[in-house]
C-alpha cells in the first residue's frame, strides 16, 4: 500500500469506531421503555423546595416529565449544602456537590465550558480561568483523591452550592442527555 | 497534520467525549469551545434574614435559626446543624426544613435527628408538626431508603 494512504486508512477506522461508539453510547442513554406504555418505573417522590417542580420548572421543559424533581430529591433530598466528598476515603472518585450532586472530579468537563460566573470567580481568586477549572483542586489517584488546592475548592464548592448554579449546570447536563451521570436515575426515571 | 485531523474528528462527536457516568475524570470538551453563560449568572437580590433570638415559621415562633448559622448562602437559605450523621437546611422563600440523613442505620439516625430538630428549634413534637419538614435520605447514604420524601415520625 502506497504511503500516502496509511493515514487516510488510519483516519477511516477512527471515524468508523466513533461512529460505532455513538450509536453505542446512544443505546444505552435510551430510557427503559414499559411494555405498551411510557412509564417506566418511579420509586422516588418529587422533591420540595428547590427540588420541587414549580422551583426547577423554571429551568426544565416539560419533556423530562418531572424526572428530574425526583432525581434532584433522590440524590440531595433538596439540600442544596450536600457535600458527598467520597473521593477522600477512596472509596469512589466523586466529589458531589449540591441539589444534584454534580461531580467536581469532572464537571465542569473543561475550560472553556465552565459557566461565565465561576470563571468570574475563579479569575478573581488570581488562577487563569482558560487553563483552571474545578478538577485542578483535586489530585486523583485511583479512586482517591487528595484536595491539591483548598481555595480553589471552596471556590468551586461555593459556586455548586448556589441552587440556581447548581440547577442550571444539571440541565446542561440533562440536556445532552446525561441521565447516566445519575445513579439514581435508575429509581427516577419515569418516561421514555 | 494527521493530530489536527484527529483533533477536528473528537472535536466533531461530542457525544462521545463526555463521561457518562461521574466516575472517572477527564476533560471532556464537547467541542464547541463555548463559554457556557447560566441564567444563574446574574446576580439576585440578597433575601432580608430573619434576625431576633426567635422568628415565625408556619404559625410557630421557633429558635432563629440563624444566629446557628454554619454556613448560609447568598440566597438566603441556611444551614443549622451539619455532623457524620445528618444536616438541617432551612429555605426561607417556601419557609420549610429539611432534614438530611446521612448515615446509617437510616432509622435510628431519623430518630436522632428528629429529637435533636425539635431541640433545636426549642418546639414541642405538637408544634414541630405544623412546621413543613422534610426528611430525606440520599442516593449515596442508601439507594433503597433514596427518592422518598418523608415526614418527622411522630406526627402520623
């Protein structure tokens, strides 16, 4: 084969193999459908306070069904000071903050998509908001994690603690369709 | 030239980037390179707090529970009491309590916390039910007791 078509080979199987992940990654983001119906399963109650729907309604369309009031009450029962620092004893690689328990290990998932007023935050505090976001706090080993720096953690826990933060950061999430970021949105789920 | 081709490529599936679980780490650009800009981003008013050793709370005159502030946010609500075993958040816009648990077991720490909420507040059990309390258990505290909003125990 000449040698100018290696990397356009090379090239072919990348494209093919994420494509293939897409269609997977896809699949499994499908909602479990109920024979001949939409609901699926719902063990969990709609929240109250900030977990209720008339507080997150004001984020989420209508298209969620509530599924998220009930995740959002699952995973913090509406207490928007929920700090689940797990990571430190090892036992999980999360640091989960607020009404929906967003993971500082990896939210936000980059730079350049950290929200305008955290950057803000972060930039006041003396770091580079274009090359610091929350996981710099953060040195992971395994599941293990070591608070690398305290002060941009406070930061970030301060920022994820605000309801509204934390609440518009999760549809973002919920948007590009990250239900699995939820573990308990195996009890919440309740449409396809 | 064949790394940017690649970069163009992740760059241009940004479903596959993101973790879709919140286990593990990595910076997961989703490829548009925006700034993201919450509604959240503007600032909101401060809410007027309650100050006095004691304020009303659904018909109840209970302890101010802000002169046990451990930590309040800009928004008003606040939290009391914060230890290994359960926390206790006031929200004043839907003037309610919530009451977290986060240990096990489940029901003998509700047990405590309840007695330690109506201590608190310095209510009886009879007052403490006419407030709006929530008692809540996480996903991460014990997925089979997660999802169910509950009332203090002794006011079925």
């Amino acid at each position: 084969m000449p040698l100018f078509q290696k990397p356009l080979l090379i090239l072919s199987i990348i494209i093919f193999a994420f494509v293939a992940g897409g269609l997977v990654s896809h699949a499994t983001l499908a909602q479990p459908t109920a024979p001949g119906g939409s609901i699926v399963k719902s063990i969990c109650d709609e929240g109250t306070g900030f977990c209720s729907t008339s507080y997150l309604d004001r984020s989420f369309s209508d298209k969620f069904d509530n599924a998220y009031a009930r995740i959002c009450h699952a995973e913090s029962t509406g207490n928007p000071f929920l700090v689940n620092d797990v990571c430190i004893s090892g036992v999980s690689p999360e640091y989960n903050v607020g009404l929906f328990q967003i993971n500082l290990l990896i939210n936000p998932w980059s730079t350049s998509t950290t929200p305008q007023t955290l950057r803000q935050a972060i930039a006041i505090a003396g770091y580079d908001p274009t090359n610091t976001t929350c996981a710099n706090a953060f040195t992971l080993v395994g599941s293990k994690c070591f608070v690398a720096d305290q002060k941009l953690l406070d930061i970030c826990v301060n920022w994820f603690t605000q309801p509204l933060n934390n609440v518009e950061f999760a549809k973002i999430l919920f948007s590009r369709g990250d239900w699995q970021q939820w573990r308990s949105s195996d009890l919440c789920i309740v449409t396809n | 030239m064949f790394s940017a081709l690649l970069i163009l490529i992740i760059g241009a599936f940004p479903g596959l980037a993101p973790s879709k679980t919140q286990n593990g780490t990595g910076d997961n650009d989703p490829g548009n390179g925006a700034v993201i800009t919450l509604p959240g981003d503007q600032q909101t008013e401060p809410t007027p707090l309650p100050f006095g050793n004691e304020f009303e709370s659904s018909g109840v005159l209970i302890q101010n529970v802000y002169n046990q502030s451990i930590k309040k946010l800009d928004s008003g609500e606040v939290l009391f009491a914060d230890n290994t075993q359960f926390s206790f958040a006031y929200l004043p816009q839907t003037d309610e309590f919530i009451i977290t648990i986060l240990e096990t077991p489940v029901d003998g720490i509700i047990h405590t916390a309840e007695a330690t909420f109506v201590r608190t507040l310095a209510i009886s059990h009879t007052e403490a039910c006419k407030l709006k309390v929530s008692v809540g258990v996480p996903y991460f505290v014990d997925d089979s007791r997660a999802g169910k909003r509950l009332s203090l125990s002794f006011c079925e």
